[in-house]
C-alpha cells in the first residue's frame, strides 16, 4: 500500500485540496457542512473543474478522430493491399506504410482516448480516498481509517474526514457500494436501488453519446471499414464496463463518473451540432439550419457548392469554332 500510496500523492493531494475548497465555500454560502449534499456538489464541480482543464485535449481529440475518418479510403486501401497477407515481413510493411500515413496526415489514434484517459488519475485517486475513508472496498483496515479520522487525509482536515465519511444522500453513505450491500444480510436496499440508478444513468449516457457520434458525426467513409467496427464495438463495451465497475464503485464515484459523462454529453452534442465532421449527417442538418437563415453552407456542401459555381458556363465550341466576321458597311461610291 505505500507504494501505491506513493504513486498516488499527487493526484489524491490534488483531489482532496479542490474538494476541500468546494466544502469549504459551500458551508459559506449556508449548506450544513455535514451534509452529503454538500460533499455531492463539491465533487460535481471536482468534475466542473478537470473538464475544463482538459478542454485543450478534448479539441485534439476531436481534431484526431475527424483526422481519421478523412484517411479512412487510404486506410482501407491498405488493408486491401495486404489482405490475406499474414507473415511477420508484410505485417511489419503494413504498420510502417499505417504510421507513414499517420504522420503525413498528422493524425494520431493515441489522442482519440487521450481526455478519458489523462482523468483516470483523478478518477482513481477518489476511489482511493473513499475506500480509504470508508473503510471499506477491501483497500483500508478499519485502523487505517481511524488514523485519516485524527491525522487528516492530505488536503483533508481530520473533521472534514469524518464529515465525509459520515455523510449521507437519500440515507445513503458515499462510501456504501452496491456489492457489499447487496450481498449485506439483510440486504440494504437503500444503496442498492440508488447505485442502480446512478449505474443505469452512466451506462444510459456513455451510450447515447457514441450512439450519437455514429449515427450524425461520422462521414460515409467512416461508417465502412476498420474504424466504423472499432466505434462500434465501444457502443457495446464501454457500457458492459461501466456496469461491471458501477457494482464496485463506491457511490461517491458513481457521482463523479455520472456527472463526468452528462459533460461528455452536452460537450458533445453542442460540437456536432456546431462544428460538426465534414461530409456527416450532422453538417447537413447544419446547412439545412443556415439555409433557413440565408446563410451559405459549410464543410463539403461550401466546396461542392464553390466547384459548381465555378465550371463554365454556355455551349463549348471547340478549338475549330471560328469568330464571327463583322460585316463590313458598303462605302457609297461617288457621282
């Protein structure tokens, strides 16, 4: 546990100082500083504050994944190159000409998990702290807990420690977790049907937002091929994911991760319908929107709309067409 707790100092130092301030102003503003409502707030706004944070990679992964779907006929011009082709020379010849295209296009598929990723640090460092708090989770014996109750737990004093570990939404501790209290005898019904929700919520919104990006912000390129089955096996995955960890979480966490993905969301939603992929569903329903206003499109319909604009217009005569002869006026000879 030292070495872990070595490795997360930082992140846990970072995550119970910001929680720490939120309480803190929270209780100024009159929220009873007992109340789990007020730690619920103060790790929504936790999220508020890596979100905006992480804003820059968020546009590098969007610039990423539309940089993608551009290279997807490339891509799937050499996957057809070497189809069938299976020995250690061609696979090795096939990577090398992917990350050639990769860099010539400045793509890199690395950013497209970047932002959910570089959160896993925080996400992790508060289910640390929690199991810690708590008690429970398997990764803090009951003396462990009692020393954060007196020393503190980093930017955590020791009172609010025990604010923490004893507060409660809908009679809720946010420490409780579905497993533990559903295996409970009897079991504890309270936690249950709330991490159900909250694990119903997460799975709901993690769906709809790669749902979302498949059916409007993908171009018709993108839809085919290597990239379009990888796009759609998260649909299905990350899900399973976030219900297999949601009966883990800690409810504190599942606040977090709930909250974390209504961002995702939203953020989302607002770039596809602005500033959607060129050649989507969505830069259509754009235009279609700019139209009724009399302003001129965007993306694929602007450039397809500048080439109409400029072929030529009339009957082509040819190399062979002569200019007409202007007829000369007949000089009025003299009497």
């Amino acid at each position: 546990m030292a070495f872990l707790d070595t490795i997360m100092w930082p992140f846990s130092w970072a995550v119970s100082f910001i929680l720490s301030m939120f309480h803190s102003v929270l209780s100024m503003l009159g929220m009873s500083e007992a109340s789990g409502w007020n730690w619920t707030i103060s790790i929504m706004l936790l999220v508020l504050v890596i979100r905006v944070i992480l804003i820059p990679l968020f546009v590098r992964q969007i610039n990423s994944q539309r940089g993608m779907q551009v290279i997807q006929p490339e891509v799937q011009k050499l996957q057809a190159k070497y189809k069938g082709k299976k020995d250690p020379v061609s696979r090795q010849q096939m990577a090398a000409e992917q990350q050639a295209l990769f860099k010539k296009h400045k793509v890199n598929p690395f950013m497209t998990c970047l932002p959910i990723l570089a959160q896993m640090p925080i996400f992790f460092a508060l289910f640390w702290m929690l199991s810690r708090i708590g008690g429970g989770g398997g990764f803090a014996a009951r003396g462990d807990t009692e020393q954060y109750l007196t020393d503190g737990y980093y930017a955590l004093s020791p009172m609010e420690v025990r604010s923490f570990s004893d507060s409660e939404i809908f009679g809720v501790g946010l420490s409780d977790i579905f497993l533990p209290a559903f295996n409970h005898d009897p079991t504890q019904w309270g936690v249950v049907v709330l991490t159900s929700v909250m694990i119903i919520m997460m799975v709901g919104t993690q769906f709809f937002t790669q749902k979302q990006l498949m059916s409007k912000n993908m171009s018709e390129s993108a839809l085919q091929g290597q990239f379009a089955q990888t796009q759609k096996m998260m649909l299905y995955l990350l899900p399973l994911v976030f219900v297999i960890g949601g009966v883990n979480f800690p409810v504190g966490v599942l606040i977090y991760w709930t909250a974390t993905n209504f961002w995702t969301m939203g953020q989302q939603w607002w770039v596809i319908r602005n500033n959607p992929t060129p050649g989507s569903l969505a830069e259509k329903e754009l235009n279609l929107r700019r139209a009724t206003k009399g302003l001129p499109p965007v993306g694929d319909d602007a450039r397809k709309a500048r080439e109409e604009a400029e072929k030529p217009t009339g009957e082509h005569k040819g190399h062979t067409a002569q200019p007409k002869k202007k007829k000369k006026k007949k000089k009025k000879g003299r009497r």
